[in-house]
C-alpha cells in the first residue's frame, strides 16, 4: 500500500528547540519502511538546507529533500506565473534564496510583485516602499498569512501581521502562498511522487495543517502537543480523520498501516502515473 506523509514541523516534532518524545521514532521508521515524507513550514527565513542542520542538530536524522517550505511553493509558484520576473522582497535568507534558485531578481523599484515574508529587520521604510509599488501595480504576494510566530522568547508578529498592514494601506489583498493554500499542498504532495488518496498531513494546527489536508483531499492527522486543544475541535465545520496525544502514537506501523488513515478511497483521485491509475481502477 502506497502512502507518504506531509508533516508540520513546530508543535509536532519540536517545540522550541526540544524534540517532542517520539518524534525521531517515528521519522526513524518511515526511513526504515522506505515511506516518503516531507516536512512543511510556513516559516520562510531559513533555506531548506539551513531547516535540515537545525532538525540534525536536535537529533533528527533528515536532509535537505525532506524539507519544503512555504518560501520555495512561492517562488515556484511566480516562475509558472511570470518567468524571470522581479520583486521586492519584504524577507531573509530563505526566500530570497528561493526567488533567486526560480530565476528571479530583486529589486527596489518598479517591481512584477511585492513578496512578504518572516523578517526581523523590518523598517517603516521598507512598509512604506512596498505599500508605494503595490499602488503603482505591483502584485502583493504574501508566503503565509500566520500572523504571529513563537520564538525563544515569546512572540513576534507573523507574515500576516506585516502584510495586513500593507492590505489596510493599499486596499488590495494579498495572495498567499503557504499553508493552508491549495498551491503549497499541491506541490509538496507533488514532490513527495504521491497521489491524493496515498497522501497523509499530520499537523498541530486546524486552521493551516488540517484545513490544507482536508481541502486537498488528503487523510489528516491532528497531534495535541502544539496549538489546538480537544475542546477546540468542537468550533471547526471540519475534522481530522484521526487525534492523538503525540507523534509518539503513530510509532506502531502496524496499526498505523492498517487501521489508523487507510488511503484507499480513490474516488476523488490526482494520479501521479496516468497508466497505473488506469490500471488500479480497471
């Protein structure tokens, strides 16, 4: 039975720097089982590169291809939309990287498109600069709509924070990219080689993890070791197939295999291999 997995990062695997108890077990038998699977973010500072040494130096064994962040959905996203195309780039290191890997340039005027991401060096000036080249039709991007982040030390304001600002001045609304957005869950299903029906989302959050999965069609797993409580279920019009305490319940490949998110309703398939969907369903 194929299946591959899309997996949150904060909440699920780590919270703060420490790794939640079972979470490199779990990794550990995906790898031994050859089961693909992805990390997501809708963090964009940091390259997929910089993501995996911070994951190895927890302790969790990946690399770079099991990292995909809301930075590189977006940039691949603008290359289909307008190749070699410029922008200016309200961000750090990760989306900037991952405009320049898609062929685009940045620019601090007259730009295709104004992408905002996470960033600490944020200035009146730059906000002042964006809202000016959003109104003279410059397209407003955004990676994610989270409107905070927890850090270390608390809580600093998210990509949707900066960018509502932009919203309320200019009166345009931006696009955004990340989690839950159809476009991120396309494409890291895409990159894992899975079809719909065999794709897994295990998240902690119901308004970006599960709500991504269950547009997309996917089978979604909702931990509580991040934002959302069992009495938080009850507001949402949308469930998760399956709740559990932790990463660490879903260590049991057999019951996980078997009776935990079976993936074998095709009848609302994307198929990766046209001839083999033929094949399975004839």
């Amino acid at each position: 039975m194929k299946r591959g997995f899309l997996i949150d990062m904060d909440g699920v695997i780590y919270r703060s720097s420490q790794l939640i108890p079972g979470a490199v077990d779990f990794v550990k038998m995906l790898q031994r089982m050859r089961i693909p699977f992805l990390f997501l973010t809708n963090n964009s500072q940091r390259t997929r590169r910089d993501v995996a040494m911070k994951l190895n130096r927890m302790g969790m064994p990946v690399n770079e291809s099991h990292i995909f962040t809301c930075a590189m959905a977006t940039a691949r996203y603008l290359a289909r939309q307008k190749p070699h195309g410029t922008a200016y780039v309200i961000g750090e290191g990760g989306l900037l990287n991952a405009l320049h890997e898609n062929g685009y340039a940045i620019v601090d005027k007259q730009p295709d498109y104004v992408v905002v991401g996470e960033g600490r060096t944020l200035s009146f000036e730059m906000l002042e600069a964006a809202v000016q080249m959003v109104l003279d039709g410059a397209k407003l991007i955004a990676t994610n709509l989270d409107p905070n982040c927890p850090t270390q030390h608390g809580t600093r304001p998210g990509c949707g924070a900066i960018v509502s600002l932009i919203e309320a001045a200019t009166g345009l609304k931006a696009f955004s990219l990340g989690k839950p957005s159809p476009v991120m869950m396309r494409a890291a299903r895409k990159e894992l080689g899975m079809a719909t029906s065999e794709t897994i989302m295990i998240g902690d959050t119901m308004d970006t993890d599960i709500l991504g999965g269950v547009q997309m069609g996917y089978r979604t797993v909702l931990v509580l070791t991040g934002t959302t409580s069992p009495d938080d279920l009850s507001k949402f019009a949308y469930q998760p197939d399956i709740v559990v305490d932790s990463i660490a319940d879903l260590c049991d490949h057999d019951e996980l295999i078997d009776e935990m998110v079976p993936t074998l309703n095709r009848e609302d398939d994307t198929p990766h291999d046209m001839r083999e969907w033929i094949a399975a369903h004839s």
